[in-house]
C-alpha cells in the first residue's frame, strides 16, 4: 500500500507477507534458532490484530509466544543475543513507537523505549521508522521521505545519541519515497555507509554526501533479458559468450574488483531474497556466483 506517492512498509523489498523471520543464538544451547512471527490478522482500520510467535532450533519447537506490542513488517536487527523489531503503532491504541526485543536464550520479550524524536507518531506522517545493527550496536533509524534523510540513533550504555545522518536527495534509485534504505554497515576507516534499497547497493560517504553505486539488481536483469537475445549468449558452464563488457558495465567496481566474484559475494550482503524472484529463468540453474567475467 503507498500513501500518496510515499512507499510505506507494505510493498518495500524486506517484506516476506505476513511474517516476519529473524535468525538468533541460543547462548545457553550454543545453536542457531529462527523465530518466526505471523499475523493471522492484521486491520489497520479498527487496530485489531492476532500474530503468533514461534522458535525453531535444531532440536526443538516452541509455539504460543506472544510480544508485547505488534510489529512492523521490516527485518529485525540482532545484538548480542537478543533480537530487536520496531512496533507497528497502527495497530496500537497509543500514536507512540516501541521497540519490542526477544530474549533468544531466556525466551522472553521485552520493550525498550525509542529515542525521542522516533518515538512520536502521527497517523498523517509520511516518515518510517525500523531498527538495524550498526558497528555492533543497536540502532533507530527514521526514514523521512520529505526531507529525503536517514536520522540513525544509536543505543550505548542504555542512552540513545545520533549517530549518524545520511542524504538521500538528488540520489536516483535510493529516494526514500519509493524506497525503504536500510544502513548496512559502517566502514570503521572513513565512516561511509553500505546502503541496501533490496534492489541497489551502494556506498554513501558522509563527507560528501555523494552514493557510489555497488550493485544495481535491474541493470543486471536488463541486461540479463538481452542475453536471451543473439547479442549476449551463455555457454553450458553459465560463462557470457558475447556482450561481455555490457554486462560489467551495468556493475561498479568495489576498489577494483567485480562484486560478482565468487570470492567477494559471500563477504557483501546483498539483496533480499524476495528481490531475485523475477531473475530471468534459464534452461540451466546458475547463479550470480557462476558468472566467470574476467
């Protein structure tokens, strides 16, 4: 759903449908668990909703959890064992945002209370609002797609700062009003930001205010439609045969190397899962991973 021409959090890219999936640790088990959170209703108009909780380890299942408050449909952020989602305050009684947390090892939920000029909400807002690990900290992001800015906060010691604020205007493919931009990472040598719209990736360096593009989905699947056609051919290997140096245009070097190699991909992340599903499907399965472009 879009208000006006504002994305909201309904048809952004991190959206999986109903759920909302997060991957913990178990410190007291030593194991991986998913905890997946469904709504089996959810009516923006009258407030109702009903969702259920459960945690999935390798050895075990545990249903009938339940958080305190609703959640938004955006991806949780996971931090020394707990993990964190910023609470839907559409489906709430109070115009106020809370972060609701889950306990991974205790099993238990909990609120933590948002930095102030995130937690006020307005029903007429245009502004967005979701929760990321930044350089190992828990942090608040406010996404206004008015002013085309990125307020981050982060949580130290129990007290929320600004950390960080990042531009977005003038930025083709990152405008917050048909994008939900969500910070990745911080490069501890210079401080610029990898951004992930779930289409684009891209490095925006706050000294200058400027994104340098990374990884652009839609030039690789424009140009991936025109190797169907005689002028870009792949081989049985999944090796371009033809039009090579069109498909490494669509693909910004990241200090010189091509983000599509093998050994690169695995260190980057990349899109959401959901955003691969119009990949154009060949007779053979290949993936990104497999194209040799050097």
């Amino acid at each position: 759903m879009k208000r006006g021409n504002v994305c909201t959090l309904e048809d952004h890219a991190f959206a999986v449908g109903n759920k909302n999936v997060g991957l913990g640790f178990n410190l007291l088990k030593q194991e991986h668990v998913v905890v997946e959170i469904f709504y089996h209703l959810k009516d923006f108009e009258s407030r109702q909703y009903f969702l259920t909780c459960s945690v999935i380890g390798l050895t075990s299942i545990q249903h009938n959890l339940e958080p305190h408050l609703p959640i938004n449909s955006m991806p949780p952020a996971y931090v020394a064992g707990v993990l964190y989602w910023m609470s839907e305050p559409r489906l709430m009684q109070i115009h106020k945002r809370v972060i609701v947390s889950f306990d991974v090892t205790k099993m238990m939920f909990d609120l933590v209370p948002c930095p102030s000029p995130i937690a006020m909400w307005s029903d007429t807002s245009p502004c967005q609002a979701f929760v990321v690990e930044l350089e190992g900290m828990l942090c608040a992001v406010l996404a206004d797609p008015v002013t085309e800015e990125l307020d981050i906060w982060k949580l130290e010691h129990g007290i929320w700062n600004r950390a960080y604020k990042v531009y977005l205007e003038g930025w083709s493919g990152y405008s917050l009003a048909a994008n939900i931009v969500v910070p990745l990472i911080v490069d501890p040598r210079d401080g610029r930001i990898l951004v992930n719209t779930g289409r684009k990736l891209g490095l925006y360096d706050p000294a200058r205010r400027m994104i340098e593009d990374l990884y652009d989905l839609d030039g690789v699947l424009q140009v991936a439609s025109r190797g169907q056609s005689s002028r870009l051919g792949m081989n049985q290997d999944g090796h371009i045969t033809e039009g090579e140096q069109s498909f490494k245009k669509c693909v910004v070097s990241l200090h010189g190397e091509n983000p599509l190699d093998s050994k690169i991909l695995p260190l980057v992340p990349l899109l959401y899962e959901e955003s691969l599903a119009s990949y154009p499907p060949t007779q053979s399965s290949w993936g990104l991973q497999q194209l040799n472009l050097r």
